[in-house]
C-alpha cells in the first residue's frame, strides 16, 4: 500500500501551528475563555485545549469542523450526507437525550446552529440533510477556536453551554500592516470503500426457455458474468476552494476582509454544490484610545442540487446495487432514461422495472438512476447572515465595561420535485400528476448583554479576576412543511399549482404544516477568580436563566454555579530542572437545560393553541402533553440539570518542548425531558402520551494529549501530537419510579428509526433490533432445513459510539519543505448495515456469491430447534446460500435478522496529509507563496465495516450507527496555493 505524507505549509507555518497547538499550556499565554474574556492559561482550574486556524486550512475541507477530526480530545466528529450538509459535534459523550450538541461562540458572542430538518436512520427518507449555519463559515477567517469541554468551563453561558463550548476568534487587521491574501485549494475527489457486489451470478438462467434479463428482481440466478455498471456511473468529483483577504491596520484602527466561493462537483452525476462567502471585522478606538468598537459581518450563499438522500427512495445508487444481474443498464443511460408518453405528452420513464401495464416490480421498486436525477431531483438552498458589535469602555486601569449584541438569521429551502411517472409509492395518493415537497425552516437569533470586567491589583500576592453582567437571547423559528401529491398541471413545481381542496386525509400524501416558535432567555451572572502569588488559584461562577420555555410551569428560573481551584506546583516547589512548569486542578460545576419553545402552553388552557401545530387548515394537537395532575409536581416540567466534576493535570518538561495534559471527568445530567406512552393507568397517571422529566445519563472518562517538539532548528524541526480520549455512558435512571414503568421498556431516540434507543441500565444510542434464536446455551436454532430462526423479541445489537479515541499528528519542516500527516482512530463500538442487509436479500452482494462458490453458508455454534427431526443435535451442514440470505437479509424494517449485519466500529485511517514548499519572492508585490500537495481520507488502516462508521444520517441524537444507503466515502487528492502580496 502506497504511504502518502500530509504537505504542511510551510517551515513558517509549521513553526506557528506548533505554537499554536500547544499555546495553552504554555506558562504565560492569555486565553480566550467564557464571554471572550481573556486570561492566563495557568490560571484556569479545568481543561481548554485551543488549535490554530492554520490547522483549520493546511487541508481544506469545505465544512471546518471536519478539520478538527483526531486534532483536539475527546471530540467526536461525525459527517452527514456530502458536502454542504451539516456536522455532528460531541464532547464528552452524549448528555441529553435532546441533543448533545454544543454552544458556538464567535468573538464572544453566542450564536445559534440553526439545522433544518434531519433525515432519520431509515429506508424510506425523502429530503437530505439540509446544512448548518456553521458549514458556511470560511476557515481562512479563523484565527483560532477553543474547545470548552466541561461544564466548570461553561458554566458562565448557563442552559445554551450544558454541551460545552466551542470558542471561534475570527481575524483581525494588523496594526501598521496592509497586507493581501489568495488560498486556492483543488481536489479530486474519489469513492472507495463501496459495498462489495458480485457480478459472477445473473437474475435468470439462459439455459431455461422464457427467461430474460429482468424477469427477476433478484440475482439468485444461474453462473454468468455482469457488467459493473456502478464503477461506470460513479465519476470523478471535484473541489475547487477558493479565498480572498484584505487586511489593513493604524494604531486608531484596523480591518480585516473576505471573500470566498467553494464549488464542488460530486461523485453522484447532477450533483452539484456552490458557496460563496463574504466577511468584514473592523476594529477602531475613539476617545484616546479608551472606547474600543468592534464590528463583524459574516455572510453567505449556498445552493446545492442533488445532495444525497439516505435510504433507499431516492437514492440512485441503490438501483446499480440492486440491479439484477443481466441487464444492460446501457440501454437506460442518460440520454435514454425518459421517454414522451403519447397518451399524456408528459415525459416517461425508461426501466428494467416497469411492465408494459406501467407497473413496477419489486418492493421496494427501484427507479432509473438517471430518471430520479433529473425528474426526481432534489435542490438545497441557504442563506446566511451573522452581523455583531462590541462597544468596550476602559473605565480605568483596571476596570473596562461592555456592551456588545449580534443578530443571525438564516434560511433553508429545502425541495424535491417528483415527477409524474415516477414510482407510484412515492408519489402516494395514487396522484398521477407528481409530487412537491419542501421543507422551509427560517431562525433568527439575536443576543445582548453588558459586562463589567476588572482586575483589580489588591496587593502584591493576591490578584482578583472578575466578571459581573447580564444578557438577553431571544430564538425565533418558522417552519413551513409541505408535501402534496395533488397537482392541478402535471410537473408543475409550483405552489399555486397544488390543490388543497380534496377529498382526502391528514398524512395522505398532503401535508401543509406550518408553525413559529420563540424562545427567550434573561440571565444575570458573575464570575471571580482569585490568585495567590502566582501559584494558587481559586474560580467561582454564578448565573440565573429565566428561560421563557418555562413559563407557565411554577418554575421562574433556575440557576447554576461553579467551583474550581488550581495549585502551580512548579512556583510552590522547587523541582527539578527539567521540569519547567506543572499544575493540578480540579472543579465542579452545575448547569442546567430549558424546553423546547412552546412546550409548556399546554399547562393553560388559554394558551394551549400555541402548542398545536396547523396541517392544512386542520389543528393537530401535540403527540405528547405535560403532566399537569398536582400529584404528579416532580414530573412537572423542569430544566435539565448537569453536575460535573474534573480533575487533571499539566505538565511541561524540558524546556517547554514536552507538554502534557490529562483529565478525568464525570458528569451525570438528570431531569432529562423524556417521551412516554402510558396504555393503562400507572400509579395513578392516566394513561396517554405524557412528556415527563426523569432519567440520569452519566458520563466518565479521561482524555489527555501530548505534545513533543522533538527537533527544533530552522534546518529540520518534528513536532508529534498525541491525543487520546475514553468516555463510559450509562443510563443510570429512566422513567419515574412512581410510576411503576418496566424496566425493560425502551425509549426510541429522536432520528433512529427504528433502531436506536435508551434502556436502563444501557448506554445513549444502543441499538435494538432482531436478533438470532437461541437456546439456553447461546446456540443458535436452525429449522429443518438449516435456516436460522429468528427471536420474535428485539433485542440488544450494540453501541456505535467508540470506546476510546487516538489521534497523532506530526509535522516536519526540511528547510522550506513541509510535511504533515495524521493519523486518526477510534477503537470499540458496532454498528449496523440495513445496505448490506437487503444486497444480501436480492443476492447481489459478493457475500452472497461467495456462499454460492462454497456449496452454501456454514452456521457456528447452531442446533436444530425444538419440534425439528433432529431437536437439540448439532447442525454442521451447510445451509443453502439462497435460503439462508433470503432469511437473514431484508429490505424494510422489522424483518431478517438484524445482528447478522452488526460489524465493529474501530477504524484506524490516515485522516489527511500534506507536503509543501515556501517560495519566498519577496518582490514589490509578491511576498511569498506555498504550494502543497494535499490529501483527506487517503485510506485505513483498519476497517471491518462494510462502510464508514462516522457516518451518520443526520444530525439527531439517534442518528448514529445505521448505515442506510448513505454517501460513500470519498478520497480526496489535490493541490493547493497560497500567495501572500
């Protein structure tokens, strides 16, 4: 296997993204912590590992985030469906069974991650991830981000930090320098790790008079060789990345602008994704120097057309996977997938699948990938706008009050156009016209609050930190969902053209549902920190929400606070020479998290209407109601509590060349806001459906990273980063004891289908399905025939998320060269294939080729079940490949046999790499330039899954762990520039 290094920057920029990484352990180095408020790194009593915006681009990817993967510890990215579509953020382990997802700041602002509506984990999903607001940001504006892991760290942002925090500094002009910036970055982008498919076996036997190619759905046919069709319709992507700045600055004022564009072409044809951004922060001081404003716009333009969409509706890959052997998809290649329908003058289309009644075949039916492309396609449109201002007053010396405020809004338009002709399953309603959806979701946030910030000089020994404030931050959400079947003019996507006035009912195919929500939070909070000779250091928070979500429910507000202590051994002892700095530190923090916006309106009668949701003229009252019942106060409605608690320790040896970092944590976050159906009258509780608060999620762990200058000379320089994480969660309480709920009870998790879900005593995201039939000893039961059974009760599969997590990053500078490469694992976990589970039941998959070349399929550890000739003797004969995979296999949910497709999550990749040269020119206009060669995702390591296990169907808490037909994944190889004038 060929070993390919990462390119770096350059030996300059080498030099500064060592710094960088390793910037906040270092002794005297001031942070951008809480607020934006900065302090030294040795005086903070928890963890904050910060990373460069260098790192953010050496290798670009067109969302940011992605770039953290395997850089910063205990943070899990997981990607959704290509480029442009949102990403999943966790630290320190999944929290909240509403989301885990943390708080983004930007120059010490809030801001809201809006999403629009996320796919679920299941085969039949009809629109694609539509993006978040954070995939637009352009990663040349970054000067860097902080990472806020626990809640002492967060504490100060009250109920919006309970995930904890990640801090983002944009760049700012420099004083007394104009300077101009041009990075270019272009890649092509390959598939690999796809499903493995046989083309050795057709779906009929020529040797049989009547039978053709396509007289089956399935591929269980006679010996044959079949073209490769999917190679042939996956083409070459592409990613051009482009970024222009201007950056000027006096000693009175500085500014710093931006634009960029990113176009991608995708490996899926029609697939198409563009972004253009524009960024401005000015920073000027007035009044000799002591009023300080700061202003900051962030805007851009994102229009996708065919982002893939998981499972198998509209995916077109699903109809090469499933295409049965034998066919010429030639003959229904792109100018051949539609023809003009006479009758109707409409476009029809052209495919294997349809008979000459019009019908199709197979269930699910399969559609001409070309057809679903063009005539089913889907289109991504978002608008992004962050604008905000800062106004600092130096009162004195020692004390500066704030008062700053920013508005974001965005918009995501999300529509698929269904064409008439298209499968009837999916046009629903037996509409003969087509079918429009869109889903619209508009957000706009706004966010205020005025601080008093001091450090008063109390005398020689002790030094005071303080920061005293309060902040409004208001939400707002419109949400328009439609889907109608009932066109008045067939394939004209048009609202007007829809028909509303119909015989027909709520969920047939017609929906026009729409409502707004608002959310308003008041807080009031103060933080001190107090030091002792440089050596011990002691912080305390506290905040006060008023969070409108719980209004109405007897709650006026709540609040939360933090404690932590640190001791800098290396100033209180005398240590040896090769230690140059140490410090242990500790903390304990609690924070908490409101409702949902308009939750607790169903508490008044008079206000229940803002609860409901309208479905084309009809009300729909909410699924789940609170307990309002007296009897029942501690299942009112409450906020979500976090405590956490951590210790660790820093260390730096020999000469700051070597920095160590290490932290234990353990939080548990109880009152979790919980769904649940009561059929029959428990403890007294009616029965019904009933959002309750109960439950406790723990989460313990470690994390630690490792940083080691091992060469430092302009000549040749190595730098190694090693970070490594651990995280244990367990659900330690579910429903209320009171109420008498089963234990054995499960609680599906918002976007995991069918699949994901909490149980007591089990882990967040575990994943239930059919499991083999066994006997008392754990052998599996075969039936007569040898086919295995199927236990009727679902049961305990396995838990996607990764025991422990290594990533080890080194950088090299060979004079002006630089190389990088890293090196990314996660080790533990399992996951579940429903792609490899329906390949296997149409016997498509090379699995199921394989057990046709070997007679059939060995079954280990398996007896014949009790009521069989054979009852309780061992079964050591080969099971027939098609019998067997068309018992486990399956292609809709509740069906097969889900644990013969759970496969172990570790994989070990060569996450990115790079190598570049400096040219430095140093002409009147041209300063200098780097050219690099540049890679992502080059290949594993190890990998056992038959598919990327970071890959996600959306961002929801539950939906991790299931491959549904998703995107694969791509390698991607370029080139990039980088000019400086």
């Amino acid at each position: 296997m060929p070993v390919l290094f990462v390119f770096s920057l350059s030996a300059t920029a080498q030099e500064k993204k060592a710094a960088d990484t390793t910037k906040t352990t270092d002794i005297q180095e001031v942070v951008v912590t809480s607020l934006g408020v900065k302090r030294q790194a040795r005086a903070l009593t928890y963890s904050s590992q910060q990373i460069g915006g260098d790192e953010l681009t050496e290798v670009k990817t067109p969302n940011f985030l992605n770039s953290i993967s395997g850089k910063v510890s205990n943070v899990q990215i997981n990607r959704t469906n290509g480029v442009g579509s949102s990403v999943r953020v966790l630290m320190r382990g999944n929290k909240s069974a509403s989301s885990s997802q943390p708080l983004y700041v930007i120059d010490g602002i809030p801001i809201i991650n809006s999403v629009g509506k996320a796919p679920e984990s299941s085969q039949y999903s009809s629109m694609p991830d539509a993006g978040d607001v954070l995939s637009s940001i352009n990663p040349d504006d970054i000067e860097s981000i902080n990472f806020l892991k626990g809640a002492s760290a967060s504490a100060l942002y009250g109920s919006i930090g309970g995930n904890g925090v990640i801090l983002i500094t944009t760049k700012k002009g420099k004083v007394g320098k104009s300077s101009i910036s041009y990075n270019t970055s272009f890649t092509v982008d390959q598939a690999y790790s796809l499903p493995k498919l046989q083309h050795s076996y057709l779906s009929y036997d020529p040797a049989v008079s009547g039978q053709a190619p396509g007289i089956s759905n399935e591929s269980w046919g006679a010996k044959g060789a079949s073209k490769d069709y999917l190679k042939d319709f996956l083409q070459t992507g592409t990613t051009w990345v482009n970024s222009l700045s201007f950056q000027s600055g006096t000693e009175k004022s500085t500014n710093y602008f931006s634009i960029g564009n990113t176009t991608n072409k995708g490996i899926v044809p029609s697939s198409y994704f563009d972004q253009y951004n524009v960024s401005f922060r000015n920073s000027s001081k007035y009044l000799n120097d002591k009023l300080t404003l700061d202003a900051n716009f962030i805007g851009s333009l994102q229009n996708s057309i065919n982002r893939q969409t998981p499972g198998i509706s509209f995916s077109p890959l699903v109809s090469l996977y499933w295409l049965p052997r034998g066919v010429d998809f030639d003959q229904y290649n792109n100018s051949n997938y539609s023809y003009i329908d006479k009758t109707r003058l409409l476009p029809g289309q052209n495919w294997w699948a349809i008979g000459p009644d019009g019908k199709f075949n197979g269930n699910p039916a399969t559609q001409n990938p070309y057809w679903i492309l063009n005539r089913d396609k889907v289109t991504v449109n978002n608008k992004n706008t962050y604008s905000a201002i800062s106004l600092a007053y130096q009162i004195n010396p020692w004390l500066s009050a704030r008062v700053r405020g920013n508005y974001s809004w965005n918009i995501t338009d999300s529509q698929r156009e269904v064409s008439a002709y298209s499968d009837p399953n999916l046009i629903t309603s037996n509409g003969t016209n087509g079918r429009f959806l869109q889903n619209k979701y508009e957000n706009t946030s706004t966010y205020g609050d005025v601080l008093l910030v001091g450090n008063p000089k109390l005398n020689e020994d002790i030094s005071l930190d303080f920061t005293v404030g309060g902040s409004i931050n208001t939400s707002r959400n419109r949400v328009t969902e439609i889907d109608n079947a009932y066109l008045a003019i067939p394939n004209l996507f048009t609202i007007s053209n829809l028909q509303w006035n119909v015989n027909r009912s709520v969920g047939d195919g017609f929906h026009n549902i729409t409502y707004s929500t608002k959310k308003q939070i008041q807080s009031v909070f103060a933080s001190a920190s107090l030091g002792y000779k440089n050596m011990f250091y002691v912080d305390m928070t506290f905040r006060n929400d008023w969070d409108s979500t719980l209004a109405l429910t007897g709650t006026n507000g709540y609040d939360y606070e933090s404690v932590g202590a640190n001791a800098v051994l290396s100033s209180i002892f005398k240590l040896p020479e090769t230690i140059n700095f140490w410090k242990i530190r500790g903390s304990y923090a609690t924070v908490g998290l409101g409702l949902p916006p308009n939750l607790a309106t169903a508490t008044d009668p008079y206000t229940t209407v803002y609860g409901y949701i309208v479905d084309a003229g009809q009300i729909v009252k909410p699924k789940y109601s609170l307990v309002t019942d007296p009897a029942f106060k501690e299942l009112f409605a409450k906020p979500e509590l976090n405590k956490t608690f951590e210790a660790g320790t820093e260390l730096r040896l020999f000469k700051n060349r070597l920095s160590f970092d290490f932290t234990y944590y353990n939080s548990n976050a109880s009152n979790q806001l919980l769904t649940l159906d009561i059929s029959s009258n428990l403890g007294g509780l009616p029965s019904g459906s009933y959002y309750v608060n109960a439950g406790k999620i723990q989460n313990t762990g470690f994390e630690a990273s490792l940083s080691y200058k091992i060469f430092d000379s302009e000549k040749f320089g190595w730098t190694a980063n090693l970070n490594g994480s651990m995280n244990k969660n367990k659900i330690v309480e579910l429903f209320p004891s009171r109420i008498n709920v089963p234990e054995s009870q499960l609680l599906a998790l918002t976007g995991g289908g069918a699949y994901t879900k909490l149980k007591l005593g089990g882990s967040f995201g575990d994943i239930y399905g059919i499991k083999f039939l066994r006997d008392d000893q754990g052998r599996i039961l075969v039936d007569a025939d040898g086919k295995p059974m199927a236990d009727k009760q679902i049961g305990y599969l396995g838990n996607p998320n990764p025991k422990f997590m290594l990533g080890f990053n080194n950088s090299f500078n060979v004079g002006k060269v630089g190389i990088s490469f890293l090196i990314d694992g996660k080790f533990g976990g399992q996951v579940l294939s429903l792609t490899e589970k329906a390949n296997d039941l149409l016997g498509v998959s090379q699995n199921s080729a394989s057990a046709r070349d070997a007679g059939g399929v060995a079954i280990p550890n398996a007896v014949y079940a009790p009521g069989t000739p054979n009852a309780g003797a061992a079964y050591t004969g080969l099971t027939d490949a098609k019998a067997y995979y068309k018992t486990i296999g399956a292609n809709q949910e509740g069906a097969g046999i889900d644990e013969a497709y759970i496969y172990s999550a570790t994989t070990v990749r060569l996450r990115q790499a790079s190598i570049g040269y400096t040219f430095d020119i140093k002409s009147s206009y041209l300063r200098n330039a780097t050219v690099s060669i540049v890679g992502t995702n080059l290949f594993f390591f190890y990998k056992k899954a038959p598919f990327d296990p970071e890959q996600v169907s959306g961002n929801t808490p539950g939906g991790v762990g299931v491959d549904s037909f998703g995107i694969p994944i791509t390698r991607s190889i370029g080139l990039s520039l980088k000019a400086n004038f």
